[in-house]
C-alpha cells in the first residue's frame, strides 16, 4: 500500500454521462496531482492542488475540473464524457523533498475508466 | 519549456545482457530526475533519483548536465525487469515535491529469456 488511496478503481459509463474519481492522499502530504494515462498519450498531468489551492493546470479540458477538500482528499470530475477520456487515472501526493527522504511523489493504483 | 524525451519506445534485451533506457530532457534551471517503473499498467513506484544516488534493483542512472541526459542502466538484465520504465522531472530541485512532474512518454523494456 502506497499511502494514496484511489476509489473506485474500476468504472463503465456511457458517452454523455459524468463521473467524479477520489482520492486521498498519503498522510502529511499537501500536494495532490491528477494524471490521465492513455495508450497513445502516456503520462498528461492534469491538474496540481496544494493545501485546498489550485496551484498549476496541465493539459486539462473544460469538460473536467477538480477541487481539494479541508481534509486534504481530492476529486476530479469528469463531464460530457466521450469515448477518448477512456484512460487510466492517476493521482499522485507529494511534500516537499529533504535531504535523506526517499520517496517525495507517491501514486495511487488508478482508476481504469472506460467509456462505452 | 520543461519536455522529457524518451526516445525508444521499446527495447528488447537478452537475459543477461546490460540495459540502457536513454532519457533526455529540456529544463531551464536545476531540475530533479526520477525513473519511475510500472508493471502491467499498475501504479507507478519510484526507481530512483539523482538526488539520493541509491540503485535500487541494481539500476543506477547518471545526472549528465552538460548532455542534459539521465539514461537508466543496469549491467546484466532479468525477465522480471520486463515492464514500462518513465523517466520524469520535477523542478527546480530546491522546490521539489512542490511542483508536478513531468514525464517522457516511456520506453517499454521487454527482457527475453
């Protein structure tokens, strides 16, 4: 176990629908990232909270937004959904790195969402 | 603009035979790099940084900064290192955890018996 918990980890929904992913992230951590991974596009980061913050936008569409709670969770809502945001999704947590810390970024195992 | 380049998309070796995932990056300033690993399309764990030096699985990767390269290597490959390797920077490296990562599209290693 990671630390980063991602729910559900699976998802089937239809085009035209909408769907909000969860995560919360490992504890002490205040930064939460948003991935998309596809076949053909890799690793696309998403979006970057900090303490309940946006703090950067990566290649995100309009149809998907995000926010991160008091408590630290995180949620990514995906709308209008169409067959190309079938994709894994990732959420990652970070602090900041000091010197003799292993691990500054930690993942969660995803959530596969397929459009059908 | 930040940007990693990975350039092979797959490379096959030999059980035994040394690796080298090439990586390549764009960064103006001091960045931190990281080779993250990713079986069958699981979650990302972290392989190593420059930062802390260690090898881990018996990989090890060299900051080039005159190159602005960070290949992973390992000299005599196993069937289990089979699995996607990303190569990815975070910055500037005073700052990182802070700011997100960006990553090279991967380089799938597939290690034949």
């Amino acid at each position: 176990d990671s630390g980063v918990t991602q729910t559900p980890k699976h998802l089937i929904t239809a085009t035209g629908q909408r769907v909000t992913l969860r995560c919360s992230p490992r504890s002490g951590d205040l930064s939460v990232y948003w991935y998309q991974q596809s076949l053909d596009q890799g690793l696309q980061f998403l979006i970057h909270y900090y303490n309940g913050e946006e703090r950067a936008k990566g290649n995100i569409l309009e149809r998907f937004s995000a926010q991160q709670f008091p408590d630290l969770h995180s949620e990514l809502n995906l709308s209008s959904l169409e067959l190309g945001d079938s994709a894994l999704y990732f959420c990652a947590s970070s602090r900041q790195i000091t010197q003799g810390m292993v691990e500054g970024y930690t993942f969660g195992s995803g959530t596969r969402l397929t459009v059908v | 603009a930040q940007r990693v380049t990975q350039p092979e998309k797959l490379l096959s070796v030999f059980k035994g035979a040394p690796v080298e995932l090439k990586c390549n990056y764009s960064y103006s300033g001091s960045p931190e790099l990281f080779w993250y690993v990713q079986y069958s399309r699981q979650r990302l764990q972290l392989l190593l940084r420059h930062i802390s030096r260690e090898s881990i699985k018996g990989f090890t990767a060299d900051l080039n900064k005159g190159e602005t390269s960070f290949h992973l290597k390992k000299p005599f490959a196993q069937e289990e290192d089979s699995a996607m390797y990303y190569c990815a920077l975070s910055g500037p490296v005073w700052n990182s955890g802070n700011t997100p990562l960006v990553f090279g599209k991967g380089t799938r290693l597939s290690v034949i018996a």
